[in-house]
C-alpha cells in the first residue's frame, strides 16, 4: 500500500532537491599508508524520479530489493549513487545491502560489484551512497538495488510523477516486478570516460628499508580513478640503469600490493610505481611524479606489532618525569642479534632508543644502547647498534624503549596503531610507574640477524656510503623546483646550480647533512638573487667520492 509523505516534505520544504553538476572531492582510502587527496572530475547525474512523494508499507520483508533501470549517454564508470528515504518520525537510519547488477533482457542480471552495506536516512534528502571503488559499466544499461535488511522504517521513497517503467522490486525467492505508477528515488552519479583525461591518483608510503631475511620486500600504494584502475606495477632497479616490472594486486577497495624480488643485504633498489586507468584514453600516472624512492637491504629482519598505520600520535606527557615508551618483544627463532631499532614519529627532535631485559613482564637491566636515532626525518627514524655492543637473545623476551630527552619531553610524538593491538605497549614515568598501553601497538620495531645473516654485515649495518639525486619537482619549471636528494650517511656534501658549461650558477649546500632523504628549493635565481634567464641548468651533487648531475629547465 502506498502511503503520502508530502506532509512531510512540505515541513521539510528548507531543503533543495535539485540535480546539479558539482565537483567531486573523491577520497582515498587511507590503506593504511596515505592521507586523502583531492581527486577533480566532472560528473554527471542520472535520474528519471522527481521529489518524494510516496512510500510503500506492504513491501516490509527483509531481502525485499528495489532497483532502477539507468541508461547511460556512453561508456562510463558508476561513482557514487543518491537515494532517499522516509521515516516517521524524520531522521530514523537503517542499513541496506547497495546492488549494482547488469542489464539481463530488461531485468537486473549479473552483480558488477560485490554487495556492500549502505545507510539510509528517514529524512527524504537524496543521501549520498559511496561505492567501495568505481565500477566500469560501459556503454550498456545498468541498474542499481537496495536491498531491505531490516523491518522498515526507514522506507524507500517514489515519486508522484506517473512512472517511467524503470523501476523494478523483487522480495525474497520471487521474480522481478515493475512499478508502473511511480519511480523510486534512486539517481546514478557516473563519470563518461570522454571526461576522463586524467591519470590515476597514487599515494604509498615510501619504503626506505628492506631486509635481506623477510623474502619478497613488499610495495603498497593506494591507487584510484573514477574510470577504475586497469593495472598498476612496480617498476625496480638493482643497478640504477635497467629496471624490472612486477605486477600489483587489487586486494581490498583502492589498495594495491606489488613484491620486489627478495635482495642481499647492502642492495640499494630504486622503485616506482605505475597505473593506467579504465579509460578509452588509458591516462597513465607514476609515482613519485619525478625520479623514484630509495630502499636499502639490511641484513636480517624486522620484528614488528604494528601495521605502520599511524591512526594517532601519542607523547607521555609535558613535563618531564623520565618518560618513556616500550615495546615487548618475542622473537619466533633464537639466537636473534638485535642489530637496531625504528620508530615513526612526527618531528626531528632527538630521542635515544635503549634495548631491555625482560624482568617478571615488564622492562629490567639495560643491554644495550643508549642509541640516538638518525635526525632530520620526521616520519621512521631509525638508529644503529654499534657491531661491538650488539646483544643476543638466546630464549624469552626483550624490550625496545623509547626515551625523551629532558629538553624536550614532549617531542617528538611516537605513531600508534591503534587497530587490533596486541597489548605489548607501555608507558613510563618515574613518580608511576610502567603501565600497560590499551590505546594500540606503538610504531616502534626492532631490526635482527640470526647468526647466519650476522655474516652479511659489513661496516655501518650492512649500508653502502651512497649519495643519490632522486629528481627535482617540478621539472620544466617557474617559478621554483625543489630539488630532493638521498644519502646513506651523515657527511659533507656540496650542491651546486650549473649552466650547460658548468659555471656556477649557485651554490644551494655547501655543509653536513643528516642520513635520510632531504630537499632544498632553488628559486630560478644565481648567487646575487637576481632571476636567470629561461633556458637549461644542471644541478650538481658532489662528495668526496663522486658527483651527480641532473638536467633541470627553467621556463618563464
């Protein structure tokens, strides 16, 4: 039986139901390693419904599914879907199971996605359903189902329009029905490929360590593209100059996986990563946009609790009481050599890192360290044990503690995972005690060898001394470029701007530099401050050991 809700809607008359083209900020799944990102497309609306008007309260049972007919203007990609609801009283919520079904001789077909959980609203306003991922429909009919997973309200609503003939409902173990009077309030949200000249959208968390005992050293990225993602690769280098391709996986909604083979300790492997979307146009994206990321091999392995998804930064307090964080660990195998240590953390204050006995459960007698961990990077900074004061743990636990110092007892922040914890995370002060973490895992790991690998390791854990050009972004440019750079080890290093000749432009740094990735911005301008003309320059990296030079254009 179909019931009126224009009462309602009239009491609700403030609120616009509209169409309109907006554009869409389409966010990324965090997959644990990336921020949103803006995503900008035109998209466009299809709808054949007008405002609601009626609702039906004989259609009750769960199961029950309603769905439209949508028959896009040409090849296209299902983005997100708009669907209105009645409830009384206004603003009760349900859940509903989204469908998106093929077209199979007028009737919903073959499901193009696999059913998701939606929520919809008593409040007759077209709320916004988003899909797990864009779904590549072509150029053929589509139709879109909800299914009723409960007893409503909240009710799907119609129109009072005459019907179209689109919309359809089925109920449990029954065939599909056409509402011939009215058309559910069901619009698609598509993007036509002919929109779509843009690359997919690609965020991954550089990788700057791998290890020589974990096998394949695994790649994630977070890709994305309202025309979907046809395929997406890591693109790797042992030697600087030839590169091999090894494919990703989708795994779950926008996430990727790809493996780079397993590598010998001391390795350096330079890697990208490379998407094409389901377009016509089949737009390519890489990233990073310009050179690539650096991963150095150690010997061993890492041990670790956490997913490397910072969901929160915790420190212990503002002042100081000998604060501290610590992580318990078990290793699988024994002996294991702790050889060092890494934490996430949100600034370049120094901390130190100490390695514990296990005393009844909790931390007992220092066995190494302290240790200062690598400065100048505010994301894994990452600390050596000297080969000389490396423990061994031959049987039960250990502890890796993490110490601020007086000066600055509250900085920098520690990552914490705060999915699934384990319960190995605590906390410290000297007027409390060590007490047990609840709030997650602490992003802090350890990095072991067993005595086998121990052979690997060569001077300074296993690393090369090497100093790299990673790119300059952008490149051609104007006004300014920032130009990145890599380096294994703390050292002096000089980098300097150069015509096609050689003569110095420039000089950008000229000093010591910490171990990790840095940047400098060079603004188009020579040693005066003055700009310089259009045209090509080099950026030279130079050492003791050598130099590297890259190609940058300047246009104005």
């Amino acid at each position: 039986m179909l019931r009126s809700v224009v009462m309602l809607f009239a009491a609700l008359s403030g609120i616009s139901y509209g169409a309109g083209d907006f554009r869409k900020i389409y966010l990324l799944d965090d997959g644990g390693y990336f921020l949103p990102e803006p995503f900008e497309i035109m998209e466009t609306e299809i709808g054949y419904d007008g405002a609601p008007a009626v609702y039906n309260e004989a259609l009750l049972e769960p199961g029950t599914i309603f769905a439209v007919r949508f028959t896009p203007a040409s090849s296209c990609s299902l983005t997100y879907i708009t669907a209105a609801g009645y409830s009384d009283p206004p603003g009760v919520t349900g859940e509903v199971i989204a469908h998106v079904y093929s077209d199979s001789q007028g009737a919903p077909g073959a499901e193009l996605i696999s059913p998701f959980s939606a929520v919809l609203t008593g409040n007759l306003i077209r709320a916004r359903i988003n899909l797990p991922q864009p779904v590549e429909i072509g150029s053929g009919d589509f139709y879109i189902g909800l299914e009723y997973t409960r007893n409503p309200p909240p009710f799907l609503t119609l129109d009072s329009g005459g019907g179209t003939g689109r919309s359809r409902y089925r109920v449990p173990e029954g065939d599909w029905m056409t509402i011939g009077r009215n058309d559910l309030n069901i619009r698609a949200w598509v993007n036509y490929f002919d929109n779509d000249t843009e690359g997919p959208s690609i965020t991954a968390r550089e990788r700057i360590i791998g290890f020589s005992l974990e096998g394949d050293h695994p790649i994630g990225a977070a890709i994305s593209d309202p025309s979907g993602v046809t395929s997406a690769s890591v693109f790797y280098s042992t030697d600087g100059i030839d590169y091999n391709e090894t494919v990703m996986e989708n795994t779950t909604g926008n996430n990727w996986t790809g493996h780079i083979p397993g590598q010998p300790a001391g390795n350096l492997i330079r890697y990208y990563i490379f998407a094409v979307d389901g377009s016509p146009n089949g737009n390519e994206s890489t990233y990073p946009s310009s050179g690539y990321f650096i991963m150095e091999i150690m010997s061993g392995l890492e041990i670790a609790y956490d997913d490397e998804i910072p969901e929160a930064w915790y420190i212990l307090a503002n002042d100081w009481d000998e604060n501290k964080f610590a992580v318990k660990f078990r290793p699988e195998i024994y002996p294991v050599t702790i050889t060092g240590a890494r934490a996430m953390v949100d600034g370049i204050a120094p901390f130190d890192f100490t390695i514990a006995s296990d005393r009844n459960g909790l931390p007992g007698d220092t066995i190494a360290g302290p240790m200062e961990a690598f400065e100048g990077r505010a994301d894994w900074a990452v600390a050596e044990i000297p080969e000389y004061e490396r423990p061994s743990i031959y049987e039960g636990s250990f502890w890796l503690i993490f110490n601020w110092r007086q000066e600055t007892p509250a900085s920098p922040a520690v990552g914490t995972d705060r999915s699934d914890p384990h319960g190995n995370s605590y906390s410290f002060r000297r007027s409390a005690g060590w007490h047990v973490f609840a709030g997650g895992d602490f992003i802090m790991r350890v990095i072991a060898d067993t005595p086998t690998g121990t052979e690997e390791i060569g001077p300074e854990f296993g690393r090369p001394e090497v100093l790299e050009l990673t790119g300059n972004y952008p490149n051609p440019f104007n006004p300014s470029t920032e130009i990145s750079y890599y380096a294994s080890h703390q050292g002096k290093i000089r980098l300097d701007i150069t015509d096609i000749m050689g003569r110095k432009i420039k000089g950008l740094i000229d000093g010591r530099v910490p171990a990790g990735r840095g940047s400098v911005i060079w603004y188009g301008d020579n040693e005066d401050g003055k700009g310089v003309s259009s045209g090509v320059y080099y950026c030279v990296l130079s050492w003791d050991k050598g130099y590297k030079a890259r190609k940058i254009t300047l246009l104005k």
